[in-house]
C-alpha cells in the first residue's frame, strides 16, 4: 500500500518589472477608492498653506523668525497626517481582510510593501513640495515686506518634502509590523513628537534624543526659530533627514521580514 504525498505549494512567481507595474496599479486604485486615506491626504495638503494664511493674518511670526519657517508652521502637523496615510494604506486591507485579495493577487509580499511604499513616497513628495511651495508664496505675499528674513526656500523646500514621503513610508513601516490602524497611528505620532514626549525623561542626554527626532529634521530644514541646537542637536539639516532616512529603511526592512514570516 502506498501513501500519497500532497503536492509541493507553487512557488511564488518571480519577480519581474511586470509583477511590480501590476503591484504599483492596484495599490493606486485602492489608495483612490479609500475615503479615509483621500481625505486625510487632502488635509496633509491643505494645511501648510492654511498654516500660512493664519500666520499671516494674525501676525504670530516671531520677529527672529523667516517667513520660510512661519509660512510653514502647520508642516509638523501635516507630516504627520503624511504618516498616518502610509500607516492606513496597510492597516486598512487587514481590518477589512482584503490583505488576503492583495497577496492573491500579488503572491509575492516583498513586491506588494515596495509598491506601497513607493506609491506613498511618490504621492507624498509630490503634495507635499506643491502645497509647502504655496504656503510659501502665500507666506511671502501677506506678510509685511523687509519685516522677516526670507530663509533659504531652496533647495530646503526639496528636502521639506523628502520628509514627508519618509514619515509615510515610516507609517508605513509601522502599519506593517502593528497591523492595527488605532495602534499604528498612536506609535508612528508616538515616534514623530519622539523629543516632546520622551526628551525631558534622558536628563542631559535630550539634545542627543532631539537630534534623532524626525520633527528635528523638518525644523531644521524649515529654518523656523524654534530649531536651535538645544532643542533639536546640532546635526545639520540634511545629515538630520539622512539619519531619519536611514533609520526608516531599517524599520522598512524589518517589517518586510516580518511580513513574508506572518500569515495574513
């Protein structure tokens, strides 16, 4: 009497510029058809340029201010809407369960995370160097002429909205390996007000924590007042976004290994 032995699962197909173009368009039509994630996105655009009409109006710009950092004052806020959007294009497949639809699609998991993350990336840099643009010209338009200095708009406005695509891709990151949109959300702001919240509790070493702080980088690189090296170390502006970059990719490549190890 022989035994029968089931059959070896399919491998995984390969893959290929094909399989990545078919992972980029579904993670786009689903990024589109979700009114969560279209309106949070809206209102990652929308408030830097809201930020500077209020400045503006209300004349709130400290006088050692730029106009470059008060017409941005609301980009802290915005980028971290950008990360809960990097977080819900994740967390949301798993509580509705169409993650399972997703990997039947796309069976290979390292190819959908990448195509996720180089669609908020993308979608964020784009918005966010449109709307940061705006909030600028706004900013330069409505407040008194040889008041503020201007800042340095370029090539800071560039790196502005890198920020922003890493806090997505940091969200996520974070979406990936919580799997949870309430908990996802609460850690990726956690890990964005990360001096605010946690700074004073190191003693002497809360420069050090300021400085590894994502909302240093995009203090810095806004050249707001507020970034003085006290409070956000004295790393420069693009070693900062470096650093925050750099730290991304390594949670990235975390959670890709915790993806392709996990069931759906």
């Amino acid at each position: 009497m022989t035994t029968r032995t089931a059959p070896a699962p399919a491998p995984a197909p390969a893959a290929t510029p094909a399989l990545a173009s078919r992972a980029l368009s579904y993670e786009w039509i689903k990024f589109r058809s979700v009114r969560s994630t279209v309106w949070t996105t809206a209102a990652t655009a929308a408030l830097p340029v809201l930020g500077a009409v209020f400045v503006a109006a209300t004349g709130s710009l400290q006088p050692d201010d730029t106009v470059l950092g008060g017409s941005l004052t609301l980009s802290v806020v915005a980028r971290m809407l950008a990360a809960v959007v990097g977080a819900l294009v994740v967390t949301g497949e798993y509580s509705s369960g169409t993650i399972r639809t997703t990997f039947t699609a796309v069976p290979r998991r390292g190819t959908v995370l990448e195509a996720k993350a180089a669609l908020v990336a993308a979608v964020m840099y784009v918005l966010a160097l449109l709307s940061c643009s705006a909030a600028y010209v706004v900013g330069s338009a409505m407040l008194p002429d040889g008041r503020y200095a201007q800042g340095n708009p370029l090539p800071a406005l560039f790196g502005i909205a890198a920020s922003f695509a890493v806090a997505a891709v940091l969200g996520l990151a974070v979406g990936t390996l919580v799997r949870h949109s309430a908990g996802a959300v609460t850690t990726v702001i956690g890990v964005l007000l990360l001096r605010s919240l946690f700074g004073p509790l190191f003693g002497d070493a809360e420069r050090w924590i300021a400085g590894l702080s994502p909302t240093a980088a995009l203090e810095k690189l806004t050249q707001t007042s507020d970034a003085t090296a006290d409070t956000v170390g004295s790393l420069g502006p693009w070693p900062s976004l470096l650093l925050v970059t750099a730290c991304t990719t390594a949670l990235t490549l975390a959670a890709l290994l915790l993806l392709r190890r996990r069931d759906a």
